[in-house]
DNA sequence: GTCCAGGGCCGTT
DNA sequence: AACGGCCATGGA
C-alpha cells in the first residue's frame, strides 16, 4: 500500500520548503526601458527553453537584448543566420531560430502584433491555435498560455511527469490526463480568480522540487516529500 | 569524458 | 497510440 498526494497537499507541502517564488523570470528593467513587452519575453523563452537548461537560455536571451531584438517586430525582421548565432546558447539553435521566428509571424499576421487581441480570447482557443504552430507543443502551449497569457491553464512538463511516476499521484503519465487530474483537484479546492497564481506556483514549485532533489538520479536527503513518496520507500525496503 | 537539461517532430511499429 | 532517433549547447 502506497501514500497517495493530492496535489492540494503536494503545494502546501511544496510551498513551506521553498516559499513564494517569482516565475516566470523576465527582466523587467530591461522592457520598461525599451518599451518592449515582458510577455514576449516569456514566449522567446518557452521556446528557447524547450529540453535545455536555463542558464543557456539566459545566454540567448541576454544576447537578443544586447541586439535590441526581443521584441516581435525586430524578430520578424531579423536576419535568419544572424538570429541563428544570438540563440546559439540555447541549443537546437536551427530549429528554435524557426519555431520563434514562426511564432512571430504568427502573432503579427494574425493579429498585427497585437498581443492583448490574442490573449483577449477563450483559452482553448487559444491552446487551439498555438499547437497548430510548427514546434509549439502541449508544453510550450501551455506555459505561453499560464505566464504570459495568465491563463488558468495547469501546465505539466518532465519533472511534474517524474514526480508522478514516483510519488505517486494518482494519475496516467500522459500530459492530457495529468494536466486534467491536476486541474480537476485545484478547481475543487481554490476560487477560480486563484488560480493562475496557484497554477503558476505550484509548476515553479515542481521546478524547484526536481532541480534540488527529485533528480533523474534522486538526492532523497532533504526531499520534503520523501515518506510520502513510492520510490523512497521502496529503496528505503531493501537496505 | 559522460550525463543531463523547464520538448517536439518525424518515421516506424 | 507508443516508442526511438534526432536536434546542440554548456554546466556539473
């Protein structure tokens, strides 16, 4: 017989180890003084991030800064070899260099450039038209959507799919049934003008989680988790 | 030197 | 539907 966590506790449990934390990170001196919009960054970012660490991705991003491109117009516009080496950090550069530049495109010919007409609509809808974009996954989608969009939509990503393998959460591992038990637990449990912030914290938090213990190869010692959690047991048995 | 990171696409079974 | 190979850099 197994522990099972509801993903209400999993937060509680989650936010007395690592507090409030401030996601998604952009640099807000930076596009006060350009002019430029944050949300923009978030979506360069979810693209740049895709399997890849983020230091790298701060690499990428510090560079399109120091160009004065992080911004859509300046991206559409940019030349393709040249975006190709300012992302080059990031990793996978020949496709991410398409997949922002195709994102970009998107945002200007559908909707002029116009993020507040995008964002504006239902949130399915949305999802609807980011997943039809070549190199926009469920994942990409859906942290466009929560961080940029504020949209009440529950994102999942390897590490939330690990620490369900692990725990468990009682779940399937696909991100459909996944995102829908989360969602379907934070709904019944919080109002629903809390739950952008309570979507957004408890992915930072899953994050934070995994990147500290809950490795590929576990560090159990300190897990705030760990006599709730299948796998230590289990590895606690055979010593 | 080896492993891994805040995925997604495409071809094969 | 599910799985494997592929894409690439930089830190541990």
């Amino acid at each position: 017989m197994y522990f099972d966590i509801d993903p209400t506790e999993l937060y509680q449990i989650l936010s007395d180890k690592f507090g409030r934390l401030k996601w998604w990170p952009t640099d807000r001196k930076y596009h006060k003084k350009n002019g430029t919009d944050p949300r923009f960054e978030i979506i360069i970012g979810a693209i740049l991030t895709q399997n890849t660490a983020w230091s790298n991705v701060e690499r990428a991003l510090k560079n399109l800064k120091n160009e004065n491109i992080l911004n859509l117009d300046e991206i559409v516009e940019c030349n393709d070899e040249k975006l190709k080496e300012l992302i080059r950090p990031s990793g996978f550069f020949n496709q991410k260099a398409k997949r922002v530049k195709n994102i970009s495109e998107f945002f200007k010919e559908k909707y002029s450039g116009d993020l507040d007409s995008f964002f504006n609509k239902e949130p399915l809808e949305l999802r609807k038209q980011l997943l039809n974009l070549k190199g926009i996954g469920p994942e990409t989608t859906d942290s466009i959507l929560l961080y940029a969009g504020e949209k009440p939509i529950f994102v999942v990503d390897a590490y939330t799919k690990r620490i369900c393998k692990r725990l468990p959460v009682e779940s399937k591992d696909s991100y459909k049934e996944i995102q829908k038990y989360f969602q379907k637990k934070f709904i019944k449990n919080y109002n629903h003008s809390d739950l952008v912030e309570v979507y957004q914290q408890v992915h930072a938090l899953i994050v934070e989680l995994c990147k500290n213990y809950c490795r590929k190869k576990p560090k159990c010692n300190g897990c705030p988790l760990r006599e709730k959690c299948r796998f230590y047991l289990s590895k606690q048995k055979k010593i």
